[in-house]
C-alpha cells in the first residue's frame, strides 16, 4: 500500500493539520525542495499563479455570499413590512 509506505517514511508532526505536500489547487506534489507558496497560513500550492487563482476564487465565493446574504435580508424585511401592514389595516376594521 503507498499510504502505509508514505506514514511509515515520512511520520507525521501534527495530527489533524491539512496535508501539506500538495498545492490547493492542481493538487500538484510538492516536494521537500520545491517552493511552497502559502496562503490564508495553513493552505500551500505549487506557484504563485496558483494561489493568486485560490485568492480570485475566494473573492468572487465571499461575494456571492454576501450578495446572498443581502437579497435574504431585504426579502425578509419587505416580508415583516408587509405583515406589519395587514395587521395595522385590520385595526381600525375591527373598531
Ligand atoms: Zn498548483
């Protein structure tokens, strides 16, 4: 089995962290000698062309997160509005 071979040649320091001989993104090997370029301190890739796409990849993620974030909030707020006025239009009805 290779994995076994690889624990048995290479022990591992820190149980639990993110495998560290891969990049991110090509999940291309990177060896003991190659450059590792890190990113967001625990996340390496093989190039810098490679962590700036992680970079891209992120920034277009986080706005769509919050674009999401915005349309739930205003929905949500034009939906109490709304209820806010029905039940105020019943009031002087019931009077
Ligand atoms: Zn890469």
């Amino acid at each position: 089995m290779a994995a076994s071979f690889f624990f048995d040649a290479e022990p591992v320091c820190e149980p639990g962290a993110p495998a560290m001989d891969s990049c991110a993104l090509c999940a291309k090997h990177l060896g003991r000698d190659s450059d590792i370029f890190m990113y967001r301190g625990d996340t390496p890739f093989c190039s810098e062309e490679c962590r700036y796409e992680q970079m891209q990849l992120d920034a277009i993620r986080a706005r769509r997160t919050a674009g999401r974030r915005q349309q739930t909030r205003s929905a949500a707020t034009a939906e109490s509005w709304r209820g806010r006025q029905q039940e105020s239009a019943k009031v002087p009805a019931a009077s």
